[in-house]
C-alpha cells in the first residue's frame, strides 16, 4: 500500500497533472430531467464563506503536492449544481478561485444566463461554460421539460455574444443515440464552440432509464461516430473512458499507473453543496465532509479513494485488462447496473465494454 501510494501521488509519468473539483452549490433547480442523478431532498448547503475557505483549503494542498512531489499541476474547479445560476454566491466563488490559481468552468442548464453574468464570466476569465444539450428541439425538450431547448440556446447565444467559450454536453442513450450528427449540426448552428457527450448513468432519477442504456455494441457505434464527426473547426468529443479506449489510447508496455480513464480517485473529485466529498458525483458514495475534515486529510486518507486506487479491487475483466491504466471503465455505470441487479459492487466490470461481451473474461492478450 505504501509503494502504491507513492506512486500515485507522485504521478511519476505525467509531466502536468490535470486536477479538477466538480463542486456543487446547489441541488436546487429550475428544471427537472428524466436523468437526473441528483437525490431529491432538504440539505444544508455550504455558504460562500464556508465556499471560499475551502476553496483556499484546496489551494493550499495544489502547492503542497507541487513541492512535495515535485509536480506542476493544472487544477481547475467546475461550479455546477442543481443549477448553479440559482446559487447567490457563485460569481464569488468563480471570483475567488480564480484568484487561488485554479482554472474555472460553470456547468448550467443555461435558461438563467442573463446579459450581467455573460459580462461577469467575461471579466473573472471563466474558461468554459458548459450547457447541457440533449440533441435537437424535440428531444431536448422531451428530457428537460418543454421550452428548455429554446431557453438553453438562448443562454448559449447571450454568452458567445460576449466571446465566450460555449461548450455543449451530451448525455448518451438510447433517446438521442439515433440523433447524433443531427445533435452535432444543432450545436453549430447554435453557436456551441464544441460539444461532448458522456454516458447515461442510471442513478437518483436517471435511475428510472435503465432499459434506455445503450449496450456494448451500440456505445461502441456511438463513441466511433463521435470521433469520426470531431474536426478542426468543431470539436466533438467525449471524455469517457471508454471513447479513450476507441481511439487508441494505451499504456506504456508494463506500465500499471493510472495515466487517465475514469477520474474517480485519481484526477478528479466532486464535492456536493452540503460539503460531502465523493470521488464522482454519479457514484454517489461519500469519502468525507469538509465541514467536518479538509480535502487534502480525506484525499489522503479516504478508504474509499484508496480502495478506488488500487488495481486489486477491480474484479473481472476490467482487474486484468491491460488497458485499466488508460480506462477502469465508468465506476458509476459499474457501480449503478450491478445495484440495480441487487448486488451493489463499484469494482465490478463496466456492463457497457464491448471488450467484455467478446467472452466473459478476455485476458489481456487479446487488446488490440
Ligand atoms: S465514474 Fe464515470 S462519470 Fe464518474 S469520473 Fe468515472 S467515468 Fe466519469
Ligand atoms: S475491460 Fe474494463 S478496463 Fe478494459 S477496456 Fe473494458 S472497461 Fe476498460
């Protein structure tokens, strides 16, 4: 365990260690989507104040792992929700990571930007804001609610007429999987300057969309489509594990550090508005509270994140896969179908690889 830890921490192989917090404000919001993974109930949300002493917490640990491990690091917060718009504080707390060092983005359902917080995402140096976009008119509004489409599209034209940085996301399955160019085209004609797609995962109320989860073979379709459509003038992307997978990505021969894949444990952690730390916001399980511990101790010293770290957890095929430095698969996907089948497991196999519906255990020599 020691070795291990010393291992990931130090982050040997990476020149530039990418490191973001997907920090939520709020869980309140305007609309209501058919996949929602927020849990519907009262919480105590964090104030600004509390907000911005973390945020220095977080800093303060950027720089101790700069020189403690001796790494350049490139940390960026997402502020997101609910809807982030809804939050009071929350061009205070862009304002105030953006003067800790950190990189900012804002993940919105884009229906509330208005002309001021264009100008303000503007001036503070916002990197990104990022809409959801579900696909054209119809389905959009069949997920999100009716008018959402047209209120989202009018959030990204506010925003990109003041030059900033629109991009849209995506969530795959099988009620836009069909749509996936016509989506693309939407986004560009709507003045989107790229746009992503992640997967559905089907937990809080996505929970009820199971049957729409695409299976191995169509997410396989999807993802490859995804990439062939990605071009120099517009970028179409997906960061999920296994669209890195497609294209090609692989470790360095006997290389067993976790180089990118799935962020949870690794590169990435989401802190909900009540100040629970998860490892994914989608996997739901808590490392912590930071009203009660600080980052850097629950980063440190989370079971759950270690337990997330270590390739022997893994069961099946993604434990053995030669790929597991690039990939792991989606641990909430893993996590959401096996308890859905009664038995909760976050190491089991991703349901969705199609590397695994080849045989039921392929071992390693047969990645390509
Ligand atoms: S668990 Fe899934 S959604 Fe969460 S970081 Fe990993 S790949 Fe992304
Ligand atoms: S078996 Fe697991 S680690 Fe390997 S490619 Fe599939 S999801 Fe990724």
């Amino acid at each position: 365990m020691k070795v291990l830890k010393k291992e990931i921490v130090a982050g040997s192989a990476i020149q530039t260690f990418h490191f973001f917090i997907q920090w939520h404000l709020t869980e309140r919001c305007n609309l209501s989507c058919r996949h929602c993974y927020q849990q519907k109930g009262k919480v105590r949300e964090m104030t600004p104040e509390e907000i911005k002493a973390q945020i220095d917490g977080a800093a303060d640990m950027f720089q101790a792992w700069e020189e403690e491990q001796g790494m350049t690091l490139s940390p960026s917060i997402h502020f997101t929700g609910g809807e982030p718009f809804l939050y009071d504080g929350l061009w205070d707390a862009v304002a105030h990571a953006r003067d800790a060092g950190c990189r900012t983005a804002i993940l919105t359902n884009g229906s509330l930007i208005r002309k001021e917080d264009a100008r303000r995402a503007k001036t503070l140096g916002v990197s990104e804001i990022q809409i959801s976009l579900e696909g054209p008119r119809d389905i959009h509004d069949k997920i999100r609610g009716k008018g959402s489409f047209a209120a989202a599209l009018r959030g990204a034209r506010i925003l990109a007429e003041n030059g900033q940085n629109v991009m849209a996301n995506v969530t795959l399955s099988r009620l836009n999987a069909d749509r996936i160019e016509e989506t693309v085209e939407t986004a560009k004609d709507a003045v989107f300057s790229s746009i992503g797609f992640s997967r559905l995962v089907p937990c809080g109320s996505g929970h009820d969309l199971l049957a729409q989860m695409l299976n191995p073979q169509e997410i396989r379709q999807a993802f490859s489509q995804i990439l062939d459509l990605n071009g120099p003038d517009f970028e179409v992307s997906s960061g999920d594990p296994l669209a890195t997978v497609l294209a090609g990505v692989k470790p360095a021969k006997g290389c067993s550090l976790a180089l990118s894949g799935c962020s949870a444990g690794f590169s990435g952690v989401t802190v909900a508005c009540d100040g629970t730390v998860m490892p994914c916001r989608r996997i739901g399980l808590a490392a912590g509270n930071l009203r009660k511990s600080s980052l850097r101790k629950i980063w440190a010293t989370s079971r759950l994140l270690w337990r997330l770290r270590n390739r022997e957890n893994y069961k099946g095929s993604c434990g053995r896969c030669i790929l597991w430095p690039v990939c792991r698969g989606c641990r909430a996907v893993a996590y959401a179908c096996s308890a859905s089948q009664g038995r909760a497991d976050l190491f089991a196999d991703d349901p969705q690889c199609w590397l695994i519906d080849q045989e039921e255990t392929p071992p390693a020599a047969k990645f390509p």
